[in-house]
C-alpha cells in the first residue's frame, strides 16, 4: 500500500482520458474496508506480526525502509533522526499488514468486492501518512521556519480557492498558464466539418509526399482531444503528419444538459460520417482508423456496422489502451457495486451530463498518493503553485459526458456484453466483435492502472483478422504522450496468436528501446497504399477549410 512514485513520473499520468467509470462515495469505501476486517483469521495474524514489528521499531532492530521511489521520504530527516525513522517504519509496517490482509481478500474468490476492498484501504492509509501533516513533514517544518509560516499562509489561499472552484481536490495545475492554440493543440490544420457532435480536423501535411490512404483519429468522448497533439515535439499528431499520414482528428463539442440524451449511437454515427468525410476529402476509397480510451468502443461500433453490410471503406484499425472485455480484473472494478452504479446513474439523468470534475476525482482517488496527497503536500503545506506542466493543463481542461452515453458506459461495466456476440445493439446491429476481420493493432501499457494490459490485450483474442500487439512501458496516459527521443520510452514486439496468454506473449516477446509511435507508424505504412503529391489545399469536395485548427469546439468551457 505505501509503494508509491515520484511526482514526475506520474504527472503524465494523472489522467484517464475517458474510461468509462463511475465516481466513489463513502458507502463504497465502508464496503472496502468491511471486506478487509471480515478476514477474521487474517486480521488476527497480521496483528500479531505488526506488534512483533513495533516492537522491532522500537529496539531500533526493524529493517524496514521506504522504497527508493517513494517521494513521501526523500527528506534525509526520515533516515538521520530517530524519531521521525521510527514514525515511517510504523506507518509502513502497518501499510505492509494490510496488503497481507487484502491478499487474503484477494483468495477469497469475491474479485469485485477484492477490487473495492483494496480501493479503499489505498484511500485510507494514504490518508494515514504522516507526510501529510505539518508536524510529519520535516519538510514542510523546515520551510515554516524558514519562510516564517508565509508558506502556510499561501497554502491556506490555495486551500480556501480549491474548496470554491475545485471541488475541494487539490488542483494539480495551476489553471489558464497554457493556453490551447497558443501553447497546446499547436499542429497546423483546418476544421473542415462542423455539426453539433463533434469538429473534424485536417492536419497540413509537412512532406513533400503523403500515403494514399488517410488516418482518422478517434479520441475518447470525454476529455479534449489535444493530449495527443500537445506541445512540439510531444504531439502524436504532428509525428504522424512528419512521417507522411494523411492525418484527421475527430473534436467532440464539449455537451451540456440538453445534450443529454446523446448516446452510442450517436457518437458512433459522427464517427462513420467522419470516415465519409475523409473519403470525400482526400478522394480514398478506404481509409485507417485509431481509437484511443473509449474512442475504441465507439470504433468498434463502426467497424461492426461495416462489417455487418460487408462494407470495406475502413481498411485498417489500431487500438490504443482499449478495453473491450470488462470482465477482466482491473482497479477500476472498485467502482462496479450495484449500488453505486444505481446511485451514478440516478446523479447523471437528474443532472444531465456528469461534470468533468467528478470524473477527474474519481481516477485521482485511484492513486491517492500521487494524485491528491502529492499535491496536497505541495500546494497546502509547501505553498507553492500547482505545477505548470503541459499534461497537468490538459486534464484540469476536463469535459462533460452525456447522461444517456454515460449509462451505456455503465452498462457496459457491470454487465459486459461486448465479449458476448450479440448482447448489445449499436447502429442497428448485433455487436459480434469475431466479425471484424480487418489488420488491427493494439496498444497496451504495461504500467496501466486503468485499463490493465493483460484487459487490452483481449482485445486481440475477439477480433479476427491479423492483429498486432504492442506493449508500451509507462501507464495509461504516459504510454500515449511518448514520443521518439525520450530515454525512458520502452516498447514489446512479439508473434500473436489468439490462444496465446497474456503472459505467455510477455515472456516470448523482445523489449524495444523507443517509442511504439514509431512501431505503429511502420505498421500503418504497410497499409496505407502508395505515396501520392501532397494536397497543396485542405479540404475536398463538399468540405472546405472552416477555421484554423484546433477549432472552435476544443475551446468550449464546461
């Protein structure tokens, strides 16, 4: 339960970039942490070798130590003077204590109430830690004394403006510093379709020639699509476009409650007239396709649809950080109690939409330590600004999701009918996932705490057709903003075939040093027909340049 990482580290990855979930509440925590004391037996041992080990803390015998990550204990007071040692031994012996209890929980058969019960004992004992407070922090201690409590004071300014503008959640940016159009979402292009779903971008082309067959890409419903084109040099978009693709960006209007009854279909809809309007565009007769988060359930939609009328105007499909399978463990099944769900979506059709801010909390309280103490810490008890950092900007930049789509969300969760042909209807057809036969590619991240990447690995198992899969290093966000050039970037390449396990892939696959853009954009090359002149205009036929990119819709405030 201690075990936590550095800030930086985590900054990429603050962010779900629209998983469907619902939000926790204190019911859901009680039910946790009623799970974890059932374990009777479990309990009972582990409270006996927690006081042998208090009483090894107190000897100054334990060898107990934070791990090297930890950023809670940097401060060299945690090692050099006794008292505060002693403080963190107790505190992680007692973190260590409740994970032999939730393994326990974990045995005993019941995954959904293990999910919940590992939820909530993560939220607790973050909570616990002494770094925290003032007089654990040595050092927030040393800055009061040396500050003269100005940094209290500012933290105190800091504190009473989240309570009115953040939900009471430490902020994790410091909001309107970057600016969308000034400093993000900067890649050139034009909104060459507009309607009251969604803006479609085309992005001017950079080489002299491009592939004969576009790219539409499509972002989760919730959240900006500008995480993928963030600054130079961290934009997935501006890559795409250097390395010759055709490249279309689908902008979804920011809804609001008379949005409310948008739903799958929809979405789904906007998604198909999008591959029209590229066709139109750029005079293709098929184009590829990439879905991001659950922009990849609302593909699929799609690529069901035309496989249903045996139509081939998609001629490829890549999935990045995709769940299709929702029976499979995942931290996010904390959230799947009946009551809960009933409780999400009664919030959600009285309000309409559900707000942006409820959704961030809820993956914010997915890695407490990081995501809300961190920043407590930093804001609070340091005083010092949230950080100005390009992700940070994009995630405080939330978006609404439509209470109608967000029950088909919910749906989804509890009862998983994706995996099952049949179960669930969208475009007016059965969904069957072994239908869909096209070359598919599937990006998962091996750090996911969202979307696990044994879960996206699935995805391989019920689709037909040639498939590929990647597993990038890093988490759910910092897996997809990871360009070519960063040292950290890792990726695995290995033979597929739908029997394979997970874990058998892993063992047989080789780790790459780079970014998996650059794997997918060979990939996508493979398929994407002849190089062609670039266009010397965008646009094509009945769509023409509207505004600069990126639009009107990206703007839109909550």
């Amino acid at each position: 339960m201690a075990h936590t990482t550095s800030p930086s580290d985590v900054a990429e990855d603050a962010v779900a970039a629209g998983e469907p979930v619902a939000v926790p509440n204190l019911s859901g925590i009680a039910d946790g942490v009623a799970a974890t004391l059932l374990q009777g037996s479990a309990v009972a041992k582990a409270s006996v070798s927690l006081s042998a080990e208090f009483v090894r803390i107190a000897l100054g015998r334990s060898d107990i130590c934070p791990e090297h990550s930890d950023w809670r204990f940097k401060d060299a007071t945690w090692s050099e003077n006794l008292v505060y040692k002693r403080v963190a031994q107790s505190y992680l012996a007692s973190c260590r204590a409740v994970d032999t209890v939730l393994d326990e929980v974990d045995a005993s058969g019941n995954r959904r109430r293990a999910e919940r019960a590992r939820f909530a004992m993560n939220v607790l004992t973050s909570a616990m830690s002494p770094t925290n407070t003032l007089l654990g922090n040595p050092s927030a201690l040393k800055k009061t004394f040396e500050s003269g409590g100005a940094n209290l004071a500012r933290g105190m300014r800091h504190f009473v403006s989240d309570l009115r503008r953040n939900g009471g959640m430490p902020s994790l940016a410091k909001p309107g510093v970057l600016k969308v159009g000034e400093d993000l979402a900067l890649t050139p292009g034009q909104v060459i379709d507009r309607d009251e779903y969604a803006e479609l971008l085309q992005y001017a082309p950079t080489t002299a020639e491009v592939f004969e067959r576009p790219v539409l890409v499509v972002p989760p419903p919730i959240g900006r699509f500008y995480f993928l084109d963030l600054r130079p040099g961290r934009s997935l978009v501006e890559y795409a476009v250097s390395r010759g693709f055709q490249t279309f960006m689908i902008s979804w209007r920011n809804p609001q409650t008379e949005q409310a009854d948008w739903d799958i279909d929809a979405y789904a809809q906007r998604v198909l007239d999008a591959v029209d309007a590229v066709r139109e565009a750029t005079g293709a007769d098929a184009i590829n396709i990439i879905g991001f988060c659950a922009g990849g359930i609302l593909q699929t939609a799609v690529l069901n649809k035309l496989a249903a009328a045996g139509d081939d105007r998609v001629h490829s499909a890549s999935y990045a950080v995709t769940m299709l399978d929702f029976g499979q463990s995942a931290p996010i099944g904390a959230f799947a109690s009946a009551k809960l769900l009933s409780l999400v979506r009664w919030k959600a059709r009285k309000a309409g939409v559900t707000r942006a801010k409820a959704m961030a909390s809820a993956f914010s309280w997915m890695r407490p330590n990081d995501l809300v103490w961190n920043y407590w810490v930093n804001n609070y008890l340091m005083g010092e600004d949230p950080p100005v950092f390009d992700v940070l900007s994009w995630n405080a930049d939330g978006t609404n999701l439509p209470a109608r789509l967000h029950q088909q969300f919910l749906d989804m969760f509890e009862h998983n009918p994706l995996p099952t042909p049949g179960a669930l209807e969208a475009l007016g057809e059965p969904i069957d996932l072994g239908t869909i036969k096209l070359p598919t590619y599937v990006v998962g991240a091996i750090n996911d705490h969202l979307t696990p990447w044994k879960s996206t690995y699935r995805t391989t198992q019920l689709l037909s057709g040639d498939t590929t899969f990647v597993l990038s290093n890093a988490g759910h966000i910092a897996s997809l903003v990871n360009p070519p050039g960063n040292p950290k970037a890792s990726y695995y390449t290995g033979a597929h075939h739908k029997d394979l396990s997970p874990t058998r892939w892993l063992e047989a696959a080789e780790q790459q040093t780079g970014s998996w853009w650059e794997n997918w954009a060979d990939w996508l090359g493979e398929r994407s027909g002849p190089k062609v002149p670039a266009p010397k205009e965008l646009g094509g036929g009945r769509f023409t340049p509207q505004a600069d990119a990126p639009g009107t819709y990206v703007r839109q405030a909550n």
